[in-house]
C-alpha cells in the first residue's frame, strides 16, 4: 500500500501527466483544424478515458493514449496525496496547503463542468420575447397536433437513438398520446434535401422525388451541421408514409415546417429539431446596438438591452460582450447578431449563448484561495528572510 501512496503522490507521475496532457492538446488542436469540428473534438480527446490515435502514414497502425477525463483524474489524485494529506502538519506549511486546496477546487470546477454544464443558443430580433432556447448540439423529434381551438400541441418522442443510424438502420419511437408509431432511419449528420434525377441511383429512400444528401460535416463547429434523416409513420390499417426531416431551424432566421400526414382523422406534423428548453424567466430584446472598427467590418462592440421578468419582477439589464448576465443559474453571453450580410438593415437579431453550469464561480474562488495561500505563504518566507538578515546584521 505505501508503494502505491508513494506512486501516486511522485513529481514522476506529475510530469508524466503534465507530458501526456501537452500531447494531448497538441493532437487535438492538429485535428481540430484539420477533420473534426470544436465540440467533437472534445468530446473525442479530453471528455474520454482512452483515445485510440491513427499513426499518420502508418494505414490501420493505432496508438492508444490516456485521454483527458484519465490524466485530470490522474493529477487530481496526485494533487491530493501528495499536496494535500501527505503534506507535513505544521503552521509554516499553511500557505502551502491552502495553495493546493484552491488547485484542488479548480479541478473540481471542471468536472463538474465536463459532467453536468449545458449550452443553448437564443435568437430574438429586437422587441420579440422569449421564454425558451435551443441546445447546441442535442436533436429531438417532436410531433404536432393542431386543436380545435387553433393552438397546436406539442409531443415530444423520448430518446434520441436515431443519432449516428446508419444506411438501412432504425429505431422506432413511441408516445402513448399518439395514434402512430414512427420509425426514424438512414439519419445524415449533415445533409441537404436534393432532387433525385433519372441518371444517377441513391442509397438512401426517394420521397416524392426528393432524398438527402450527404455533405461533409462541418469543421469548425459542430452546431452549424444541419441533420435529417427519414420518418416513416406507421399507422393499424394504413399504409405507411414516409417523409424527411431536417433540422433547418434557425430562431429567428428560419424556422421550417414539419412533415405532415394523416392519422386517426387528423393532420399531424413531425419535426427534427435542436433540443428546446425553457427559461425560468421571460426576456425582450428592447435594444440592440454595435459598432465596427473604423474601415473594417469587424465588431469592436456589439450589446443588447433587455427586459426581464421573473414573476411580477420587472427588471433591465444590458448584456455586452465579455458581460454576461447572471440569472437563476443561467448565464446569457453575447455572443453573435445579425444580418451581418446587409449593412443597411434597420432593425437587427442577437443571439445569447446560455450556459447553465453550477461550477460558474468555481473558478474566481479558486483563484482567490490560491492568491491567499501563495500570499500567506510568500509573506512568510519574506519575512523570515528580513529577520534573518537582521540577526546576521547584528552578528
């Protein structure tokens, strides 16, 4: 057992992890750039245990390599042991040990964020409201049923194992509010609807004439993809019908129809979109506002005034670039707008990145404990150097 105590707590360790966590992040920012878009990459490198790297030049040659989640984990341990419980218990370690409590909280800050942080993205033009925001890279497939009174209802079909189907593969999906059971297959990471022509085959179904095509999956940021793939309605004594979904909806450019069919003597509407959540409070946009560096169309600021209410709370609130607003545990940063292809536009959309994450501050405190640990302890060898010197002074 003191073998192991002594292993995990070594700089050998250390350096191992703080090597293999260089290599890692130069791999990962190579394929960043060069196959994978931001979000997959991170995923694939530093939210995983293990990496299965192909050796460039070498066909079919791979090398496993510790992943992020596995070298966080390794330097939290030895962090712990050997900072934190087997550092000597005296008063002139003090500085020392609450210098690596506060290490330790930031590595708990970001697991926390690795496991539970979620991001969405919400547009609104000036004066519109909203209550509710896309996620920024979960799908889900929703059913619609228009009421007698005009208002249409929302079902929304549990799972999202339709991710990643491949040619010929399917799951079906189940309400039991609904009269239908729907099978989604052959799902295409990015695709576009393209009419089929007479001289050329497709291995995906052709729906009245039209099928999706396949493209290559975005670069540099996964949420730009836009997914699709088939739905096939299956209703007792009907033959089936079969439509194409396409997660186009972009709030508040566009925002597409849903495919539409017959069940149970009613029109229904099936729709592939990015996950919808919903804010614990309403917001208006009042206000939007920018300005270009001089002789450029880049931003130098762009910023939002906005209304909230939270109940029978009213309040305003500016939101800037590198300000976020900070509300019921959500964080809304300003992050794009829009038409930045129009320079004459009169009235103007921003788009909020909102992040809910409970480790948001766990960062700032860890800061702050490890400035005063380093302060206690750097006062405290300063002033043991000063009376030093006075004693050999005297001497």
């Amino acid at each position: 057992m003191k073998r192991i105590i002594d292993a995990l707590a070594s700089f050998k360790l250390t350096i191992f992890v703080l090597a293999g966590m260089f290599v890692l992040t130069w791999i990962g920012t190579i394929v960043q750039e060069t196959t994978m878009s931001l979000y997959e990459t991170q995923k694939v490198y530093f939210d995983s245990w293990f990496v299965i790297q192909p050796v460039p030049g070498l066909d079919g040659i791979n090398v496993p390599l510790p992943g992020g989640v596995l070298l966080m984990t390794l330097l939290s341990v030895n962090l712990l042991v050997g900072g934190i419980l087997r550092l000597r218990r005296q008063l002139s370690r003090i500085g020392i040990l609450i210098t690596h409590i506060g290490i330790a909280m930031l590595m708990a800050s970001g697991l926390v964020s690795l496991m539970v942080a979620e991001h969405g993205l919400l547009g609104a033009y000036e004066g519109d409201e909203a209550v509710e925001y896309a996620d920024a890279h979960h799908l889900e497939v929703v059913a619609f049923e228009v009421l007698d009174d005009g208002y249409v209802k929302e079902y929304l079909l549990p799972g999202d194992e339709f991710i990643g189907l491949r040619t010929g593969e399917k799951v079906t999906m189940r309400h039991p509010d609904l009269p239908f059971e729907l099978d989604v297959h052959d799902f295409i990471l990015n695709a576009s609807p393209r009419r089929k022509g007479p001289m050329f085959n497709v291995s995906v179904p052709v729906v009245e004439g039209y099928y999706l095509h396949q493209r290559e999956p975005a670069i540099g940021s996964r949420e730009v993809n836009l997914s699709g793939c088939y739905a096939t309605a299956r209703v007792d004594g009907k033959a089936p019908q079969t439509g194409i979904l396409w997660a186009t909806d972009n709030k508040p450019v566009r925002e597409t129809d849903p495919w539409t069919f017959e069940a149970d003597g009613k029109q229904w509407g099936v729709k592939l979109r990015k996950e919808v959540r919903e804010l614990p409070f309403k917001i208006r946009v009042d206000d939007f506002d920018m300005a270009f560096h001089p002789g450029t169309r880049r931003p130098e600021f762009f910023q939002s005034d906005i209304t909230i209410w939270d109940g029978d709370a009213e309040a305003t609130q500016r939101i800037e670039m590198n300000k976020p607003l900070r509300k019921s545990g959500h964080i809304l940063f300003q992050t794009n707008w829009g038409p930045q292809n129009d320079p004459h536009a009169t009235k103007h959309y921003t788009v909020f990145e909102i992040v809910t994450n409970p480790a948001d501050q766990w960062p700032a405190w860890s800061c702050y404990v490890i400035a005063i640990g380093l302060l206690i302890h750097f006062s405290r060898m300063l002033f043991r150097y000063v009376r030093t010197e006075q004693m050999v002074q005297k001497a």
